[in-house]
C-alpha cells in the first residue's frame, strides 16, 4: 500500500504532505513519500529523506 502520510523534518519542522507535493522542487501533488526522489531535499532546510518521520 501507497504511503500517502504526512511525513516530518526532524530539523525544521516542515511537513511533506502528500496530497500538495512539492511543486516548486519537481514533486507533484499526489507523490507518494515513496515516490519522492532520493535526492529531494527539505525546501526549508537542506536535509535529506532520511531526516524526516512519519507524522503520527
């Protein structure tokens, strides 16, 4: 199954929502978490996936 939850930056705060994407970094709305390249990075901060959790 498709995770379509929230997922948080444990840096900064910003929240990637699945539903708006990230348009203006070339994720569209409706990209899954998984489905987000491994080289996107927090539009706020800089980190990486793998500084962000799922929102409980």
């Amino acid at each position: 199954m498709a995770n379509t939850r929230r997922h948080v930056c444990n840096a900064c705060g910003y929240v990637y929502d699945f539903l708006e994407g990230d348009p203006e970094n070339g994720v569209n709305p409706k990209t899954t978490w998984e489905q987000v390249p491994e080289s996107w990075v927090c539009p706020l901060c800089g980190v990486g996936k793998d500084e962000f959790s799922e929102e409980k």
